[in-house]
C-alpha cells in the first residue's frame, strides 16, 4: 500500500543501525536498547511496538505488537514477544553497560529495566540518537518537503475561509479538514515517550497576549484550563491579528509554518511589527552558514529587533520572552539544534530548520512569522512556500 516512501526509508535503515553503531564504539557504550516510537521508526522505519537492541555484532528487532505488520514495514527481522523480560533470553551474552534513551522513557519503565538486566549500568544514549537524526538524508528532505506543501496549501486557503465571528477553534478544524486529504497524520511528534500534540496554534486578538506553561512566547486560551494553549473558542472579530501556526506531518515528518492574516486593517504598529519578523527571518536566511553557531540565531534576530525599535515586544512581554528564535525540525516538531541563547552547536550542511520571529503587543495581539529551512552551503534555502505578506481580508 505505502509503495516508494516506504522503500525508501527501509533502504536507510542498515546506513543508520551502523552510524549508531559507530558512535557507541566511539562512546563505549556495548550495547543500546531503543524504546521511543519515534527513535525505532528512525531505525526501523515501523513505529510498531517494541524494541530494538543494538550491540557490536548484531541488531535485534523484538515486537510486542504487531509483529506481521512490523515484518512488513521493516528490512530487519522481527522477533515477536509478549513481553520484554523474554529480552535477555535471545542475548548471547547480557551488556554491563546498556544505553537507554532515559531523557524519554519513564520511571516505571526504567525500574521494571533495571530488573530485567539487573548486571547493566545504564547511560543516556539519547544525545547520539540525536545527533544522527539532525542531519538529514535527501530521502528525510523530500518527506519535509511534502509535509511543507501541505501546510502552504493550507495557509493559502485562509483568506477565502476567514470569517468575522467563526471561533479560533472552528479555524483550527477548517485548517485541519484541509491538511488530512493530503496526507497528514493528524497528530505531530514531540520529544517524550510516544508524545503526541495539536497540529495548529490559532489565535486571535488578546488571546495573542496570553502566557501559559508552554515556552513560547505565546499561549493563547486554548479550549479550557485542562487544556490552557491554542485556539479557543473566543470569536474573531473585525480589525484584530489572526496568527496561524500550522504545523503538518507526512510520513512522520514535520514542517512548521506561520502566516497572520485579519479582517479589516490592523493597526500600524502590528504592521511594522510583523514587516520586522519578515525581516528577521529573511536575514537569518540569507546570513546563516553550516558551522555557525546556533545561538547566533538567537543573538542577530534579538539585535535587529533592537535595532529596528522593537526589542520590547520581541518573543513575548518582558519579563517572559524566550530565549531562542527556531529548533530543528524533521521526526519530532523541536528537535536539537535549537536557536537558543548559549546553545553552542554547529549548524550543519542538510540539517532542517524553522526560524519563528515573533512579536507580543499588550492589548492588541501577536504577529510572526515561521518558515521550514535546509542549510546549505550558501544558506538556508526554503521548503516552506506560502505567501508572507500579512493578508487583510477586506469585507
């Protein structure tokens, strides 16, 4: 059914094992375990449930459920469990030094791990999985590029569904009714234990100038206090900034957009704003090079607001603004390296991008504007493709 794609991804797979394999030498680790969704579907392309043990000589690919489907999706040969105490049984020799992913995997897990090896000492080996998903194979860039088309597609589409009075939250679904034909697995990937969010971030107005838990520099209301981000129900009305934060997913792989839009005009200082986020962005594009360092980022996008009179308003309200102005982005939404004050890493030719410059303006609402990017040796180069004017729908 899944045809190309999915030979494709399992052509990658043994390229992947032994890159990690390469690392685990480097780091002398004698064995690795890998639990997290996202991380087996990377080295097995099945996100099916199980785990994948890797050592020096060998890779075994271990399957709670569904183990016919898994066989099918994944080059490796898949051994099926009901359990992952059975692990050791099909080890020839049990590791004293095992690598987990213990940035993901919970508590319970790890306790009922510990009883299982009970002769392993356990590291992170987290940082090397990482590592190798930064940069990007062009397999890895056409799936972003897909995912990038989708959302566009989308974006473009506001305009003509943008009505004064419809809800954030009927927006939100009206931009998920658009992305799901096209391909796009409804839910987006985060870095946790098989965590899972909302593909869109619309808010209107005020709610622009919400704070909540997440680090960003805006929340909105979101539905309700058990669920305090996002769209909400608040109507939106004439003269005011809709910002659309449009993330979408194919065959695992993420793009991240922004657009604003509103009905009527805005005010002019919303509208210099968001010229000075275009500009942000295309500066960080045109300047960028593989083996800068990701905070440099951060430090120009700050600069030029500051330069350009906005620094108060740049990435949320004093004293809440974040520190980081993008992530890198491919099988989790944010993913390392991130464009983060005192975050030293390299950026490197093939890695995946989005830079999000952002405005927060009391009582009147946020404007931004987030682009997907490839490094190359001459910048960034753009996968997303929207038009980034700041569109005023005229009634």
């Amino acid at each position: 059914m899944f045809g190309n794609q999915l030979e494709s991804l399992k052509e990658e797979v043994p390229r992947r094992i032994e890159a990690l394999r390469s690392l685990m030498s480097e780091n002398k680790i004698e064995a690795v375990l890998i639990l997290q969704r996202v991380d087996l579907y990377y080295f097995t392309a099945t996100a099916q449930e199980g785990a994948l043990y890797i050592d020096k000589k060998r890779e075994m690919f271990f399957i709670k459920k569904y183990a016919p489907r898994a066989s099918e999706e994944s080059p490796l040969d898949v051994i099926e469990i009901s359990s992952l105490k059975e692990i050791p049984s099909f080890l020839p020799q049990k590791p004293k030094l095992l690598g987990l992913e213990l940035d993901v995997v919970p508590a319970e897990l790890f306790f009922e791990l510990k009883r299982i090896f009970p002769q392993a000492e356990f590291k992170n080996v987290s940082p090397l999985i990482l590592k190798l998903r930064m940069v990007k194979s062009p397999c890895e860039i056409e799936l972003i590029k897909e995912a990038a088309q989708i959302a566009s597609f989308a974006l473009e589409k506001v305009p003509h569904i943008l009505k004064e009075g419809m809800s954030e939250l009927e927006l939100a679904g009206e931009l998920l009714r658009l992305i799901m034909p096209k391909g796009h697995q409804e839910y987006i990937r985060m870095r946790g234990f098989n965590r899972e969010a909302h593909s869109w971030h619309v808010i209107s107005g005020k709610s622009g100038t919400i704070l909540s838990h997440i680090d960003a520099p805006m929340g909105g209301f979101g539905p309700s206090p058990a669920y305090p981000m996002g769209a909400s129900l608040k109507p939106i009305g004439k003269n005011e900034v809709v910002l659309v934060d449009l993330s979408t997913c194919f065959w695992g792989y993420h793009s991240d957009q922004t657009r604003c839009f509103s009905i009527g005009k805005l005010p002019e200082l919303l509208k210099r704003g968001y010229e000075v986020c275009r500009k942000i962005a295309n500066v960080l594009a045109k300047e960028a090079r593989p083996g800068g360092s990701a905070q440099w980022f951060y430090k120009r996008a700050k600069s030029i607001a500051e330069e350009e009179g906005f620094g108060d308003y740049f990435l949320g309200p004093k004293p809440y603004q974040t520190k980081f102005v993008g992530h890198g982005i491919g099988l989790e939404i944010s993913e390392p390296p991130f464009l983060a004050l005192g975050h030293d890493y390299p950026i490197q030719e093939g890695m995946t991008l989005s830079i999000e410059p952002k405005m927060v303006f009391p009582d009147l609402g946020a404007v931004g504007i987030e682009n997907t990017y490839l490094v190359s040796s001459e910048g960034l180069v753009p996968l997303t493709s929207a038009k980034e004017d700041l569109i005023e729908v005229l009634e």
